[in-house]
C-alpha cells in the first residue's frame, strides 16, 4: 500500500526535486563567492577600506609573480617582485604593462595568493584586478595595488609560522577571458 501511494505522488516530488536543483545551481555561484571571501579559500583576498589598527613587528616576504596567459602581446613586470612587510603595514605595489603589438589590447587580470591560507589576511585597498584595461600600440601603463596583511595571520595556527606570501596576477585577453 505505501509503494502504491509512493507512485501516485512520485511524479510531484520529482518536479518539486526539479525546482530545488534548478534554484540551487543559480545559487551556487554567488554563494560560492560569498564563501569564498569570507573564509579565505582558495587564496581569496579580502577587499577592504578599513585601515588596520595595529603593526605586528614580524616581517613576510611578499612575492609578486605576473603572468601572460594565451599569448596576448603585453610584457607584464612589478617594479620589485620581493618586498617585506609586517602584518597590518600599508604597502604599495606597481606594475608595468607594455603592449608589444600595433593594436589596441583591451585586458583583465586575475589573481591569486598562496598559502591559501594566507589569502583572507590579505586586504586589498585599491587594485587593478578584474577591471577592464585598454592598451594602444606599444603603450606603457603603470598600475597599482595598495594592501596590508591583517594581523591576525599572527594568531592563526594555519598561519603562525608563514614567512613568504605570493600574490599571483595574470593578465588575459578580454575575449578570451569571457569566453
């Protein structure tokens, strides 16, 4: 008797089923990013305006690694690939995009930070990250990113003992970017 009733309300639960699946994979996304930010995973950073109250005198090795991806015809550089910086300093880096080619280059970068643990300490005050960039013929253009590590990393038992965080950024092709 109950596998009778089961069949008879069988085909409502499916749509029912349906409509949740369908609702949560239009969710995912954005509640993958909201994940994502606020727990750090994956390296993601933090984007803030809030400046850190304190400095912890204990000095990181900040990377900066750049790279091109499916040959778009930049040389992609920071200024200085090492610097040191102690949690909850306001730092700045530059970077240089020169477009090599004889037409216009519109591109975006993306980034990320290793550890993966580090990434939720890392604060980004202003960046050129996932804005759209235009480059004429062989121009130069000079971008910054102002940032400082929250010192709570020091307080993490994921973090305590990290020395070198590498802040990873790679340029892409608009339209191969959005593809």
């Amino acid at each position: 008797m109950i596998i009778t009733t089961y069949k008879k309300l069988h085909p409502k639960y499916l749509v029912v089923i349906f409509f949740i699946m369908l609702g949560l994979s239009f969710a995912s996304v954005p509640l993958y990013d909201l994940f994502c930010r606020v727990t750090g995973f994956g390296g993601t950073t933090q984007k803030t305006k809030i400046l850190p109250k304190v400095i912890i005198n204990k000095d990181l090795g900040m990377r900066f690694d750049t790279n091109v991806a499916g040959g778009l015809p930049v040389l992609f550089k920071a200024k200085n690939n090492v610097l040191e910086i102690k949690p909850g300093e306001v730092r700045n880096a530059s970077f240089t995009i020169t477009n090599q080619s004889q037409q216009l280059v519109t591109f975006v970068s993306t980034f990320n930070v290793t550890p993966d643990s580090t990434g939720k300490y890392f604060n980004k005050l202003e960046c050129f990250c996932f804005e759209q960039q235009k480059l004429s013929p062989n121009e130069t253009i000079e971008l910054n990113l102002s940032y400082y590590i929250d010192p709570e990393i020091a307080k993490d038992p994921a973090t305590k003992d990290v020395k070198d965080i590498t802040l990873s950024y790679t340029l892409f092709e608009v339209d191969k970017f959005q593809k």
